[in-house]
C-alpha cells in the first residue's frame, strides 16, 4: 500500500513520502499548511488511491472530543421511559455512534479523516491522546470496551489557527504542504483545466503570483482560489491579451476570486494610484 498520488490530485514526492511513513509507522498524519492547499482533498485521494473506504470528522468550534466517540442521548431515554417504551431498559439503545466508533468497527481498513482540529477547543487533541495512541475506548454506559478491528489510516489536518498540545504532536507524523512551485501549480492546473493554453496560463500565474507576493498582503490566493479564477477566465473566454491590465492598475481581472476581503482590495488600489502619481 503505497501513495504515489491519483490522476486527480498532484503529490509532491516529499507529501508521497509522508503519507506512506505515517501508514508504515500506523501512526495519525498530522497535514498542515495554508487553507486551499488541499489538506482536506489529500485524505480522499489517500483512500482513493488505497482502495479504501473514508469516514470523514469535520470538527467546528463547539465540537467536543466525546462526540467523536460516542454520544448517551439520556433526552430519549427520559422521554421514552415517560411514553412507557420497554426500549428504556437497555441503555444501549441511546448510545449514538460517533465517527471513531464508525471507524474502529469497521470490518476492512479504512481511512479516518479529522478535519481542523484546530478549530476546537485546546483540550479537544489532548481528549483524543489516548483513543488515537490505543485505538479504544471504554463505553461507561453499557461497560464495554470498542477497539479497533484494524487500524484506521489517520489524516488530521490543521490550519494553525491555535498551537497544539506537545503530547498530541509527539503522537503524530507531521507534514506542512508547502504552497507549490510554478512548476508543481501548473501540473495541478493540468489536472483540473487540460488544454488550457500555454499563453494565457502563463500570463494568469504570472499576475498570480505578482499577487501573493505582495507587501501587506492580509490573505493570499490559495491554489483553490486560482482553479476558481481559471474556471471563471475560461468561462468568460478571456485572451491572455484581455488579461493584462492597463498602466496604473494593479488588480487582475475578475480578482474577486483572488482576493478575499476589503482591505486586500484596499491594498492594491492604494498600490495604483501611487503607481498613477508616480507616473505623472
């Protein structure tokens, strides 16, 4: 079982490597990087590639580590018991699985993808430590033990909006995606946008990367956000010609795919007219 990557998603060697000595070390693959740059993707393509099964563990703010595990709905069983239900006499029927439940019966080897774990609170990795270290947990309700039939291949990924905890880290192989080279991006474009003509691709990534290099800068354009800008520059079937922009301005066409809010947009057009004075 080896990732090489998949005709829909472009691997560098050094992501190849990580994803395969995480699977070798059965240890969680901690993914980091800038948002866009297909963290969340990696893991469906990882599965895709193994001929594995995914379940998938989109984490938000309020999500709390015990919701991955299991959830006691005490709410059912208190109505239940008032309806007269005989079902209120084994607990077990208002046990709710969570998604490591789903992952740790599942009969074949299957891929568990946590996704911004960093979105939770600080505790939420350190709850999880030893459930992902010993792949079990216990069920206090019911007494049962629920282990891991086979060991999930485990991608968590994370958009460093918070500092994890240094027990959780020691527990993970860690990866950052850097942003792609010129030469990685235009093989990914390849494989979103075939055909794409050599000419304006490269007048696009050249106003591109102008972009994401520029001072003060609050958000740069991810590689989603250039796909997006792609699609819609073909859509409106625009030349590399109509691409290029007239003296004094500094923001591409339909930049609004590029760019993600006011004070970027603010940014290059202070740029222009001090380009515009200067010019004078």
């Amino acid at each position: 079982m080896q990732f090489q990557g998949t005709a829909h998603y472009v691997a560098p060697p050094e992501l190849a490597i990580a994803v395969n000595a995480a699977v070798t070390l059965e240890r969680p693959l901690l993914v980091k990087g800038e948002p866009g740059t297909g963290k969340t993707e990696l893991a469906r393509q990882v599965a895709a590639s193994l001929g594995l099964p995914i379940i998938e563990w989109h984490v938000k703010s309020t999500t709390k580590a015990q919701q991955g595990l299991y959830i006691y709905d005490a709410v059912s069983r208190l109505r239940d018991s008032q309806l007269g239900d005989e079902r209120v006499h084994d607990v077990a029927n208002y046990i709710r699985k969570g998604k490591l439940w789903q992952a740790f019966e599942a009969d074949q080897k299957i891929v568990l993808l946590i996704d911004e774990i960093d979105k939770a609170d600080i505790e939420f990795p350190n709850d999880l430590l030893q459930e992902l270290d010993r792949m079990e947990f216990h069920v206090y309700e019911t007494g049962q033990t629920v282990r891991a039939r086979q060991r999930p291949v485990v991608v968590i990924t994370s958009n460093n909006e918070k500092e994890l905890p240094d027990a959780f880290l020691r527990r993970c192989f860690f990866h950052y995606i850097r942003f792609p080279d010129p030469e990685t991006l235009r093989a990914i474009v390849a494989v979103h946008h075939p055909g794409l003509k050599t000419r304006l691709l490269d007048e696009a990534l050249t106003q591109f990367f102008e972009l994401r290099e520029a001072p003060g800068l609050k958000k740069k354009p991810s590689t989603s956000e250039l796909l997006d800008w792609l699609k819609l520059i073909l859509a409106e079937d625009l030349s590399p010609e109509d691409l290029r922009r007239d003296p004094g301005e500094m923001l591409p066409k339909l930049h609004g795919a590029l760019l993600k809010n006011e004070q970027d947009v603010a940014l290059f057009e202070k740029l222009a007219f001090m380009a515009r004075r200067q010019g004078r």
